[in-house]
C-alpha cells in the first residue's frame, strides 16, 4: 500500500493514472476495448491515463470495465472506531449541513 498523504494532487492523479494504464495493460484490452465497454469514447480513455480532463464518473465507468469498482465503493466509508463515532455518524445522516466553527463566522 502506498502512502498518499505527503503527496500533491496532481503526483497521486499521475500516479493513479499510471496504475489505471497497467491495468489495462495487465488485462491484455486495448483503449478503444475499455472505452467500448465503458460506454465513453478513447480519447476520453487516453486523456484519463494522462491525467488530463478526467471527470469522476468516466473514473467509475474504467474501474468498472477493469473490475476495480469495488476499491471505488470503499472510498469515502466513514471510519468508525467507537461506539461514539457510530452515534455521530448515525446522527449526522439527518443533518443536511455541518456545523459553522465557532470564532471562524
């Protein structure tokens, strides 16, 4: 597992992209068989390998097409470590905005 924390956007954006690109790779299909598959053109493939242009739903449909949804799916889950983190994460589900930092208005 690499560790992304200390990275700039752009080096984890190439570095995804570069992953994205092995994969395929790995997978033996060309851009123009994922792009098929993926319901999107291949320039819009080759522009996300390059880290160009890249919306977050053709993001999905490749990872879809290259079997890695799932890695996407566990993205954003809340890390809940307590009971008390539970309970904040159950509340927070009928709250529609966060709260304004005191000092900060």
């Amino acid at each position: 597992m690499l560790d992304l924390s200390f990275s700039k956007p752009d080096e984890v954006v190439k570095r995804l992209c570069e992953r994205l690109r092995t994969e395929r790779l790995a997978l033996q299909m060309t851009q123009a068989d994922v792009a098929g598959r993926a319901g999107i053109g291949a320039n819009t493939v080759s522009n996300l390998e390059a880290g160009r242009n890249v919306g977050f739903e053709n993001v999905v449909r490749v990872a879809m097409v290259l079997g890695r949804a799932r890695e996407l799916e566990d993205l954003f889950l809340p890390k809940l470590d307590s009971l008390e983190d539970i309970r904040r994460y159950e509340n927070s589900a009928s709250r529609h905005r966060a709260r304004r930092k005191s000092g900060n208005a």
